[in-house]
C-alpha cells in the first residue's frame, strides 16, 4: 500500500491496483456507470461548472486534500484505505484476541456483505435525494459546500463498491450494479434504509439532514471502524476524516439560518411567526418541526432497539461500539445489560436486556448525547439575541416508525397519545404542506453574487480554505 494517491491512474487508489488486472478491469467496467449514474443523478445542471472543490490525495493526516477548482464530472473519485496497524486483532466478541482479518471469514460473509451494501447503499441515495437544490443555493459559499458533499458522498460509495468488488466475487459485483439501480423514493426500487427515501426539498432540509442524517453516518462509520474485518475497519477510518466537513457544513448551515432569523426577531422586536416570515426569514417553530423531523427520521436508522442482527454483528467481531477500543469493560458483553425503553399499558417504561441485544440502542444514546450539544449551540444564537425560544430535541420515541416505539404515538415531551390526540397535534410537531411551501417561497432562484447571502441566513464566520468568503467559490463558464 502506499500513501500517496497516483492521480495519473484511471481510478486512483493507494490500495495497488494495478497488480490486480482482473479487479482492476472489474471496476474499470463499473465506472462508466457510475459516471452514468452521476450525468442522471448528480447535482441538476452542474456539468460545466468550475466548483472549487477538496480531492483527497494521501492518507497522510497532515496535507491529505487539496483545493483547487474542478469540473465535477472530471472529479478523482478514488479509492483510499487508511494505512493497516501491524499486529491488529479482532477488538470485541467472540474472536477477541484473534488477529484481524485481511479476508472476509466464511461464516461471516452474508452479514458482512449486507453491512457493506446497506452503508453503501445511503451514499448515491444522499446524492439523489440533494440533486435539485444547487438551483436555490443561498451563496456561492454553500453551492460549494453541497457540491463538496455530494461528491464526497460519491466517493464513498467507491469505498463501499471496492470492498465488494475486492472481498465478495460475483455477489459482490451484482451488489455494486445494483447500488446505482435503486433510487431514492422510488416506488418500486427504492433505498434500503427509510431516512433515504424522504425528499430533500430546500436548504433548510438540506442543512437538518447534514446535521442528523450524516452523524447517524459518523456513529456507524465509527463503529464499522471497529470492525475485525480490518479492510472495513481501514476504509471507514479514511471516510471520517471526509464525513466531518458534512457534519460542520449542516451544523453551522442550520445554526446560520436560527442565527438570522433571532437578529431579525430581535432587531424588529417580534415574535410573532407570521410577522417573522414576512420579513423573509424561517420562524422558529417552522424551524423546531424541521428539527423533529429529521431528528426522529435517523433515529429509526439506528434500527431496532432490540435486535439480534446487531448482537450477532457485534459477536461475530464484524461492528463494534462506538468508540469500542476506548471503552473500559471485557467487550464481550455476554454478562452486561442495558436498559430500553418500551410502551407498555399506554405507558413509557425502562426494561433491562441483555447489552448485546441492546446495541442499536446504545450507539443512539450515544448519538444523542451528541445532536443535544449541536442544538445547545444553536441556542445559544437564540439566548444572544435575548430571545425566550428554545430548540429542543423531542422524546426519543416521538414520531418512529422502527423498535419499541413504532406504532405508538408519543408527544415530543414524552406522553403516549391515543391516535386522535396524535392526529389533533401532529400540524404543530411535524412540517406541514404549508410549511413547506412557505420555506421554499424564500428560495425560489439562487444567490451567486460574489459575496452576497439570501436574506433568510447569515453569511458563515470564515470562507473555506482561508479563502474569503466572497470568493469565486464556483465559477458558472
Ligand atoms: N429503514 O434488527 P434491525 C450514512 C431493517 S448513514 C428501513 O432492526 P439491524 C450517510 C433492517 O435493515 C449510516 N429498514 O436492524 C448519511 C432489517 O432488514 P432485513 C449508514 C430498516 O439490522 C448521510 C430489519 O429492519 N450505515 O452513512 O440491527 C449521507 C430489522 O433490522 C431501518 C449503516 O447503517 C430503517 N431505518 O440494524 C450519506 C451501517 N432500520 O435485513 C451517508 C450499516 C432497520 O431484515 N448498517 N431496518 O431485511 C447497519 O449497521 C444495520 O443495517 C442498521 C440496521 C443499523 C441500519
């Protein structure tokens, strides 16, 4: 393996292609239809854009990316492994203390598979579900920031697809066809995993999904890095040096828009969210039902609370903890419990079960604790601007349709509702049609003058790159 990338190479990569001509000539075969797939699904009418965009290079910490402006279908999508630890084991379960493993062991092939294929599967499903909002960008700056991410996420799919071409056959290669097949919300091929088959209608939505849709990435990236199977565990460690500019891009976006809409609340002295939306900018319960949302929608993409799937990933060594060689317990689990929570005579009640049943469940209490310190900081604009408004996270089962919770009704403070209070309340909870509409009445055309914002967000504390931020971030030729 080496460090740096050979950009010269059809498909770059630091994973020695080129000594392996039948691989090689596998995915020299899928690329043009990936590329067929990123003409049909990729940003709407991008082709000749110069978009000042980041090419991973190197797996090197220091000086792996560089920036320079880049016509999105001639993007380097590569492949890249961070470097291999000599001597690394299976960290958890019941191989413990085995060496880790380079290819995949028999018994685990199937479940290792469909961890490659669901992961990969969210990648071109983020693409597809953004691909019309470059048109109602608010800058510049953040028509280079979705780029960055869709063709990131584009990369990623390449990770996942080298995995199955490299470790997995002909199952493998029919797995990777079938990647580009599905499509977001489609009716009869659609996306394997819920979160990706709601739209993405506006910038608003965008930023939400950045937030909690792609950390729900971060979590599981972080454990598959954990994975025994080390050429999974090597390509999710290089992805998440990648997934936390997404992250920054929806947590600052969303934090930028609560921002702008607390000075214009504050300088008008209103509160009203009628009179807020008048002056062109997104009132703060439209942005809290956008929050739940999102929030409830990734939730259930942790699957369910008690699930043997999980268990028998974690014990087979495949997909460990979050952060499972840091945690300070024996990593087998077979003794431990955790506590869920269920619905039981309309109420919410906590039951013990056995920790390696639970693990979906931890790694969302462990997400959790995390989405509440990025809601803090939105608040915190909200507390400057002296307003008494607070975003906050709702109950964990508020609006779940996967685990314990799916099919009851529970209210965002926590309280199992019968079907008719449901219904009566959802409009205040959840996005309504007209809140929609109202959002995207705010982003009709897109903002490209050199250093200009929409009205409806305020511009970010610094450009990308130590560049200004009215810099060309994308040149239209
Ligand atoms: N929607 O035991 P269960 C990212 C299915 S995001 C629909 O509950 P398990 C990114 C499940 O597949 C991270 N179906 O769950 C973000 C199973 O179906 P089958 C993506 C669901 O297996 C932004 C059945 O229900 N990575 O990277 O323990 C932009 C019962 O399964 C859902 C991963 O997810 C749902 N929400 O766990 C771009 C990591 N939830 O197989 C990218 C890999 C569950 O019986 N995946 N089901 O037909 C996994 O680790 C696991 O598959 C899951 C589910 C955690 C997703």
């Amino acid at each position: 393996m080496t460090s740096t990338v050979n950009y010269g190479d059809k498909i770059p990569n630091n994973v020695d292609l080129g000594r392996d001509s039948v691989l090689q000539r596998a995915l020299e075969h899928w690329q043009p239809q990936y590329m067929g797939w990123w003409s049909d699904m990729g940003p709407t009418e991008s082709r000749i854009h110069d978009v000042y965009l980041r090419t991973a290079i190197s797996v090197e910490p220091e000086g792996w990316a560089v920036f320079d402006y880049v016509k999105m279908p001639e993007y380097r999508w590569g492949i890249l492994l961070a470097p291999p630890q000599a001597g690394r084991e299976v960290n958890f379960g019941v191989n413990k203390g085995r060496p880790a493993w380079n290819e995949v062991p028999g018994e685990h092939r199937s479940a290792l598979r469909r961890l490659i294929v669901t992961q990969g599967d969210t990648e071109p499903a983020s693409v597809e579900q953004q691909r019309m909002l470059g048109m109602s960008c608010p800058s510049l700056y953040d028509l280079r920031n979705i780029y960055q991410v869709n063709v990131e996420e584009g990369r990623h799919l390449w990770a996942m697809v080298y995995l199955l071409h490299r470790y997995f056959g002909r199952d493998g290669r029919e797995e990777a066809e079938a990647l580009l097949e599905r499509r977001s919300g489609d009716e009869d091929n659609p996306r394997i995993l819920g979160a990706f088959n709601e739209p993405t209608p506006d910038w608003l939505a965008f930023y939400m999904f950045t937030f909690f849709t792609d950390r729900d990435g971060k979590f599981q990236l972080a454990s598959l890095a954990e994975s025994g199977f080390d050429p999974l565990a090597r390509t999710c460690r290089f992805m998440l040096t990648e997934e936390a500019h997404h992250m920054f891009v929806g947590d600052t976006g969303a934090g930028r828009i609560v921002q702008r809409t607390a000075e214009v609340m504050a300088r008008n002295r209103i509160e009203n969210p009628d009179q807020v939306r008048d002056l062109g900018v997104i009132d703060l319960p439209t942005i809290q039902r956008y929050l739940n949302f999102h929030y409830s929608v990734t939730l259930d993409l942790f699957g369910s609370d008690v699930s043997s799937n999980a268990a028998n990933f974690f014990a087979s060594g495949l997909k460990g903890r979050y952060r499972e060689t840091a945690l300070h317990d024996d990593h087998v689990l077979t003794e431990a419990t955790y506590a869920v929570s269920e619905v039981a005579d309309a109420r919410l009640i906590d039951r013990e079960v056995p920790a390696l049943s639970a693990l979906n469940e931890r790694l969302r209490d462990d997400y959790i604790g995390e989405v509440q310190a990025g809601v803090d900081r939105w608040n915190r604009a909200i507390e400057r601007s002296g307003l008494p408004f607070k975003l906050t996270l709702p109950h964990k089962g508020f609006n779940r349709a996967i685990g314990n919770f799916a099919g009851h009704h529970i209210s965002p403070d926590g309280r199992v509702l019968t079907d008719d209070e449901w219904n009566g309340r959802r409009r205040e909870w959840l996005p309504s049609e007209k809140d929609y509409a109202f959002v995207q009445s705010l982003m009709s055309g897109r903002v490209v003058e050199l250093g200009k914002f929409a009205n409806w967000i305020a511009p970010p504390r610094t450009g990308i790159n130590n560049k200004p931020i009215d810099f060309e971030y994308v040149r239209f030729n």
